[in-house]
C-alpha cells in the first residue's frame, strides 16, 4: 500500500478488505492483524483502523478472544471454546500430544497472544500441561459442553 494518499492508507486497505469479502476470496473469518500487516506493509494502527471503518459499516464484526467475521459468518466462541472441541475429538485420549501454538494459529486463523490466552486458559483447568520434551499433553478429558472461563 502506498503510504501518502488523499484518501488515507487506512481507507485504502479497508477497500481492498471489502472487495476480497464482495469476491469471496474471505468468507468467514479474517486473517490476524499480524497476517494483515504483512500483507499490506502497513502498521497494527493503520489495520485497526482499517477494521474499525468496516466494522461502523456492518461488512464485518469482531468476537473477543475469537477474531474478525465477515458479518453474519463464523463460530462466535471464544478460542479457548473451540480449542477445547480438540479435546472432545473422536479417538482424542489422555496423553496424547496436543497441537503446538504455530499449529493451532494456522488452524484457527488466530494471533499467537490469543492462542497463549487460551493455552494457559486450558492449563489452568488442567486439561492440558507439559509432555515429554518441550510440547504439550493432554492431562483429562473435558466434560459436557461448557468450558470453565477464567
């Protein structure tokens, strides 16, 4: 993105997110900040300015702890929700290793901090701890359908 407009770069990226929406080419949810700055050379403000602008105008809505939705798309719950649904996998047992951070960035669309969050969520519910080496575990089995929240 060119970093002197009349429009304001902001604007600019801002459109470029919505004719990606209008195309498809981003259906559910959107790319992490991170992913988006890389993508566009611009900075975390000129993002989140980006996104404020299509979230005033209803082309997309943001979930704490889950990400941006174009609106009307997407699985509402918290990370820490749909990271614990790992756990109630089928063939998911005690001991197995569970999925690394990079792992679960990739699979959920999130930020690295979101996925710490939601981490040390499930380690202080004692769902997940330390493996053997430098990974992670699974320690119990949720139960039901709800999630502690911490």
């Amino acid at each position: 993105m060119p970093q002197a407009s009349p429009r304001g770069t902001y604007l600019q990226v801002a459109e470029a997110l919505r004719q990606k929406i209008e195309a498809r080419e981003i259906a559910e949810g959107l790319p992490s900040q991170a992913a988006l700055m890389r993508a566009y050379g611009v900075s975390r403000s000129t993002i989140e300015r980006a996104l404020a602008a299509l979230k005033a105008e209803g082309v997309i809505e943001s979930v704490q702890g889950a990400g941006w939705f174009v609106a009307g798309t997407g699985d509402r719950r918290p990370l820490v929700e749909r990271v614990t649904d790992l756990l109630r996998g089928e063939g998911v047992k005690v001991g197995d290793r569970f999925p690394t951070e990079k792992e679960l960035c990739e699979r959920f669309g999130a930020s690295r901090t979101a996925v710490r969050s939601a981490i040390a969520q499930m380690e202080g519910q004692g769902l997940i701890g330390k493996g053997a080496g430098r990974g992670r575990e699974v320690l119990t089995l949720p139960v039901g359908r709800e999630t502690q929240r911490a």
